[in-house]
C-alpha cells in the first residue's frame, strides 16, 4: 500500500526503488542463457493493465484482518476506494497474470479475480473493517461478473472455464479460481474446469500455462508454479488422493538442494527461466498446506 500512494488507486504491475512506474524495456545485443533471446533490460509490463492484481491485493487485506490484524483508517479507505476501482474497470480488457504482448483481452482469471476483490471488500465491509457506503455497488458489480463469466468464458464442449470471452482455450490461472474461492467449494464448473486444465495442459506431472499464442516467439516449459497449484485445486475440489500423488510426482524434480526454476522442460526436465523462483515454492507449500487440510 506504501509503494502505491503516488498511483491509489490504480496498481502498476511493478515499482522502481524510488516509488516511480517508468520501467523501460531495452534489448541488449546478447545471445542469453543457451540462446534464450531476447536479452531485456527492464519490462514493458509496466505499462499495463493487470486487473487481477486488485484480487491478489484485496484478498491479502482480508488474510491479513483475518488473522486478527487492524487496518488504520486511511489504509481502510484507500482500500474502499479500490473496491470503487475494481467497479468502474472490471469491463476493460487486460493483458492478464502471464503479461502477455500480444494485446489485451478479456481474460477470465482477471474477471474472476475482480469478483474475488468485490466479494472481500464486501466482507470486510460487513465486520466494519472498510467503510462499507458502495456497499450495494459492490455486491451488484460482483454478480454482474460472475454473469460475464458464465455467459462469455465458458465452454460447455470442454465442461470449462476458457482462457478469455468467446474462445475455447483453457488456461493454467482458472486454477487460481478455486485457490481464491471464487465461487462456493464444490461448485461444479470449476470442478470440471480443474479436469479440463489436467486433461489439456498437463504434460505429465507437470502443467503448462496455456498453447496458444501470447506475443512472444519461441516455445517453453511447463510452469511449475501450475503444476503445484493443480494439486492444491485437486485437493481443494474433493480429489485428495489424486493431489497427494501428484505432489508426490513433483517433488522429485527439484534439484539437489530442493530448489525449483519457474519453469520445467517435461522431456528432459531441465530447468528453465528464473532460479529460483520464489512463486514455485510458495505454490509447494500451499499444495502440501491443502492436502493436510483436506485430509482432517
């Protein structure tokens, strides 16, 4: 909340040390780990519109109040007021989680995450955490997107949610619509949208993001923070021994020290991208986390 004063309450995908949001993107003329080009100084990313963020943001506050925490009463309204943002800017398109070049679309995993920022908001609103006066807003633009999604992201030939409105592509991040109940456990769609997201993008044990385009050339693993969060919603959705198995497939593949990269190569299991990357084992614990739960 401190780094987003100078843009409340809009979130930029990223910050400079110093506060500012001007990041910009050089390539440098370097072949890159094993020919992996290209070589970027900074990230054109921050120019653009992530609407999930304010879902990620929200439901951190109400992890946070949760656990017995106070929000002070500045933090409180600031929050508000980006329950108000998420309610005026849910309809606009985005480039989504996986900040992709080739344009914005509407993603489903960004207007499930919206939902998931209203529907927190509301809650909070509701324990006299956040003041609550667009209350009613809130709880109205929720149902209006949930109403989008099941009208525009669902495909019933997969029995899936879809990548983005009118397509039928599936996506990794669905996952994370189960991971931040974004609709009531046991809910069938999702349930067979984690089936779908198994069927077509495993690779074994490990999931990749998605297949088709995003912008940017080349090929690339499997994301291994998707594979641990497959067994989380496998684990959250009833399926716990199915979970545990593929958890018990996963472990294996970090390296001699227990360390995991972003991504995986499923053929060879090579490491791929960032190393390591702080996403893959937080994933981990929060599939191990399920399990042991769904298993009391």
């Amino acid at each position: 909340m401190h780094a987003t004063q100078l843009t409340h309450p809009r979130l930029h995908v990223l910050y400079r040390l110093n506060g500012g949001t001007r990041v910009r993107e050089r390539t440098l003329p370097l072949a890159g780990y094993r020919n992996s080009r290209p070589v970027n100084i900074g990230n054109a990313a921050a120019d653009q519109l992530q609407l999930d963020t304010y879902g990620e943001l929200m439901q951190t506050a109400w992890l946070f109040a949760r656990a017995g925490n106070r929000l002070d009463r500045d933090i409180a309204h600031r929050f508000s007021r980006i329950a108000d943002f998420v309610c005026s800017n849910w309809r606009r398109a985005d480039s989504g989680i996986w900040e992709v070049r080739s344009g914005p679309a509407q993603f489903a995993q960004s207007k499930m995450l919206c939902a998931v920022a209203l529907d927190r908001a509301l809650q909070l609103a509701q324990e006299r955490i956040l003041p609550g006066k667009n209350a009613t807003r809130w709880q109205t633009e929720s149902k209006a997107i949930r109403d989008y999604v099941d009208a525009h992201c669902w495909s019933a030939g997969k029995q899936s949610y879809t990548r983005s409105a009118d397509s039928d592509e599936l996506d990794a991040s669905l996952l994370l619509g189960v991971l931040h109940r974004y609709s009531e456990p046991g809910d069938e769609r999702m349930r067979t949208t984690v089936e779908a997201i198994a069927r077509e993008l495993a690779d074994g044990p490990l999931v990749r993001r998605y297949t088709s385009g995003d912008g940017i050339s080349g090929t690339e693993g499997a994301f291994v923070a998707c594979s641990f969060w497959l067994a989380e919603a496998l684990a959250r959705t009833g399926k716990t021994d199915e979970a545990a198995t593929l958890l018990e497939q996963l472990l294996p593949l970090a390296n001699d020290v227990g360390l995991y990269s972003e991504e995986i190569d499923p053929e060879t299991g090579q490491f791929l991208g960032n190393m390591p990357q702080g996403l893959s084992h937080l994933a981990l614990i929060n599939a191990a986390s399920a399990i042991a739960e769904a298993r009391k």
